[in-house]
C-alpha cells in the first residue's frame, strides 16, 4: 500500500513524473465515484463525471495550494462537474412538499426508525436521500458519510457556512417528510 501522503505525490507530479497522479487516482476512484453516482444517479454519468474530473485535477494541478487538504479541493472539482452535468441534463427536480394533515415530528421518526432492522432502515433512508436534488443529496453525504465540517463543506461548495447550514436543515426537513410518509404506508399497510 501507498504510504505516501497526497502532497508528496503531487509534488512529484510536478516534476515531471506525471504517471505518480495514478497513485491519486487508485486513493480516490471510489469514493469519487460513488459520489458522482449519488448526485447523478446514473453509472455511465457519474464514471464521466469521476474521469473528467481527475482529468481537470490533473491539468490545475499546479493550482493547488499545498497548505489545504487535497481532498478537499479535489472534491470541490467533483462537486462543480456533477453539478455542471445535473445542469446540461436539465436533471435538477425539485420535489413539492407534502402538504399533509397529520405531521410526526422528528424525535416520533427516529423513535419509529429504531424498531426497524438494519436493512429496512438503508431502504428507508436510500428513499429519503432520493427526494433531495443533487446539490443537497452532496451535502447531506459529505457531512454525514465523509464527515466533513461546516468549514470544509463551506470551501468544497464555495458557499458560505451560514447557507450550508441552512440548505442542510432543509434537506433533514425534507428527508423527514419522505420518511414520515413511508413510514405511515408502513404502518398502514400492517394495520390492514
């Protein structure tokens, strides 16, 4: 295994050895992937999105300042290009919000969460995270999955910390509708 850190590999990329970036491409390839997949939702675009954006890392490479985290700027690239696609696709949908009657607070929708098996709660939650777009679905995963700081979120996004904190409570509202309304089928379908 690779044990050097991001930066030393870069450094030797710039000079001149430019087949050591491969050693970046095999440290990221996954999760880069997997992360175009979840804001794309499709495989052949997010592989496009994972490719073009190595290759853009690799041409601004001399861009990068060596003080920040290469993933870092590296995922802000990620993030701009998927965003670019959802774009050129015309792909961003936003879903209207459940206007209904009966409304389960948060705290009751856990509680509901905990009597579920591990499998029905990835279901569930793979459901939830479906209903946000693409710019929210990336915020949600990188604070959660990648834990990822407000800060950090901040400067991968190039948005503010004070937006990132509002446009995360607005995809946990919108998760907890869907979830509201998937655990009411539920619990509709088993009472019948």
């Amino acid at each position: 295994m690779e044990s050097r850190s991001d930066v030393e590999i870069i450094r030797e990329v710039l000079k001149g050895n430019t087949n050591a970036f491969e050693l970046l491409v095999h440290r990221y390839q996954e999760r880069t992937f997997g992360f175009c997949y979840r804001i794309l939702k499709d495989d052949e675009k997010a592989t496009e999105a994972a490719h073009l954006s190595f290759i853009k890392a690799f041409e601004n490479l001399g861009k990068f300042r060596k003080e920040a985290r290469f993933s870092t700027w590296f995922y802000r690239i990620v993030y701009n290009i998927c965003l670019d696609q959802c774009r050129y696709d015309k792909r961003i949908v936003r879903e209207d919000e459940d206007n209904s009657s009966e409304s389960w607070s948060p705290s009751e929708i856990n509680a509901g969460l905990e009597y579920l098996g591990a499998e029905d709660k990835k279901r569930y939650l793979y459901l939830a995270q479906k209903s946000l777009t693409p710019e929210e679905a990336a915020l949600i995963h990188q604070f959660y999955y990648d834990d990822l700081s407000i800060a950090e979120l901040a400067e991968t996004s190039g948005m503010k910390p004070g937006n990132i904190k509002i446009r995360l409570f607005r995809a946990r509202k919108k998760m907890y509708a869907v979830l509201e309304n998937l655990l009411n089928e539920e619990v509709t379908s088993l009472i019948k």
